[in-house]
C-alpha cells in the first residue's frame, strides 16, 4: 500500500503541466487581444483619414461652387465631381477651334474666379477636349482626326484662360477625343453632350494625369 508521501509525489507532476498549460492559454490570449487590439486601431485610423478626406472633398467642391456662382447661375457650364462642363457647342462650332463670341465671354466669365480659387490652394487648372466619335469631317483637312481636333479646342480654351488673366503656370491642356463619352454616339443629343470642354482643379504635382477622368 503506498503511502501518503507517494501520493503526494506523484502528484506533483500533474499540476505542473497544468500550469504550464494555463500559462500557455494566458500568453495566447495576450497576443491575441493585443493583435485585436492593433487590428482596431488600425481601422480607427483608417477611418479618421477617410473622414477627413471626404470632409476636404466637399469643403473643395463648396469652395469651388462659390467661387462660379454667377456661371453656374447662368446655366452656361456644370459642376460634376469638382470637373466644370462646357458644352461645345457654346465654345465652338461643329469641327472648328475658333472660338465662338458667347465662348469667349464664357471663359472671360471663368477667369477671375478660377484665378482666385488657385491662388489660395496648391493645384494647377487642366482643361480637357472632349469629342463625339464621328469622323473628322473630309473636308476639313485642318485636324487628322478626334484626337487632334479635342487638343487643339483645349489648347484654345487654355489660351484664351491665359489671356483672361488666369497665370499660365497654373493651367494646362489635356486631350481624351472620342474617348470618355458622356452619353450614347448613337443619336444627335448624345453626340451633342460627348463634343465638349471640361476643366478641373487637380493637384499640382506629377500625379496630375492620374485625376484625369
């Protein structure tokens, strides 16, 4: 019969191993409550920048539609997603970059205010050409196609900014031709919107092209 003492020893060796266990089971836990933890704050952090991104982004776009309030009154250009549209239409004729008188008074009307907005913000002005997806027409040999045409109309409007008194350091010209229509090439009206002019605050840094629409 074994005594008390060999009861005792033997024993001994089980609550080792189970506190070895708990032991174990405690760090676990702490790792994984402090990975939990960090998973959280993380997201929280990530949030609070998405939050204030987006604050900046409409505190843009109020700006910017303070700043065109007598334009965007008249009805003559939109604003979509911080891009101020102009229909071709008003700017030029059907496949000319002349400007026409009422574009010319337009873009004098866009100037001052775009001036104003820029000075006080780090980003350059881009003017796009838009185009429909219709031939240049054969007998105006002036364009080889679209593309040509949609870069020369913005090359005109950003002149004409220029002569406005928008500083030439804080605009330039970007060409897309038939190239992200705004409606269907399929009728007349969708034609109609897909030939036009946009411009756009963007950063002023070399990741400008990559805010192109």
């Amino acid at each position: 019969m074994e005594s008390l003492d060999d009861n005792i020893e033997h024993s001994t060796p089980v609550w080792a191993v189970f506190g070895d266990l708990m032991s174990g089971l405690l760090g676990a836990f702490v790792l994984i409550l402090v990975g939990v933890l960090g998973v959280q704050l993380e997201l929280a952090s990530s949030l609070e920048a998405e939050v204030q991104k987006r604050q900046q982004e409409e505190q843009r776009r109020v700006t910017l539609e303070k700043a065109l309030a007598g334009p965007l009154a008249s009805g003559r250009v939109t604003l979509d997603n911080g891009r101020i549209g102009i229909s071709g239409s008003v700017l030029f004729a059907l496949n000319s970059d002349e400007l026409q008188p009422e574009g010319r008074q337009l873009l004098k009307s866009l100037a001052a205010p775009l001036a104003a907005y820029l000075a006080t913000r780090d980003e350059i002005l881009m003017v796009s050409g838009f185009t429909d997806d219709r031939p240049v027409r054969d007998s105006n040999r002036k364009f080889a196609d679209n593309w040509e045409l949609s870069a020369q109309r913005a090359l005109t409007v950003t002149r004409a900014m220029i002569e406005e008194g928008l500083p030439a350091a804080a605009i330039f010209a970007a060409a897309f031709g038939p190239e992200q229509p705004v409606a269907s090439n399929a009728d007349a009206e969708g034609r109609a919107r897909n030939r036009r002019v946009e411009m756009a605050p963007v950063p002023r840094s070399g990741k400008a092209a990559d805010q192109a629409r």
